[in-house]
C-alpha cells in the first residue's frame, strides 16, 4: 500500500528494511483504518491509520520516511 504525503525508501534502498520492519511492528495484528484515494499516477494511495495513529506520521518521526506532497 502506498502511504499518503510519506516517501519511504524501497526495500533495496538504504534504511528500506528498517523502514518496512518499522510498519509491520506498528501494524502487528492491529487493525488499520485506510481513507483510499487514486493518486495522479493513477495508483490507489491511503491515508492509514493504526493505533489511533497515521502510520506514515510515525515512520517520518523515526526517521524512516520523508514527507511527500
């Protein structure tokens, strides 16, 4: 899923794993809440929440993400 206003690094790019084992402990079993939207690139884009948190909000204080607009 791609998160809304985040650009987060690909998994062969630096800090990629870190970043994608960031979000799998975030989201553990919890539920995720997800406003979809299609994007210019006309790829499906969500704001998602999990812990009553946005998860991309989270990887960007840990320093795993960047914020995009």
């Amino acid at each position: 899923m791609r998160l809304r206003g985040v650009d987060a690094p690909e998994s062969a790019q630096s800090y990629g794993t870190a970043a994608t084992r960031a979000a799998r402990q975030y989201v553990g079993g919890e539920s995720v809440r997800g406003a979809v939207e299609i994007g210019r690139y006309g790829r499906a884009v969500a704001r998602t929440e999990v812990q009553g948190a946005d998860l991309g909000a989270m990887l960007i204080r840990r320093g795993l993400a960047w914020h995009y607009r």
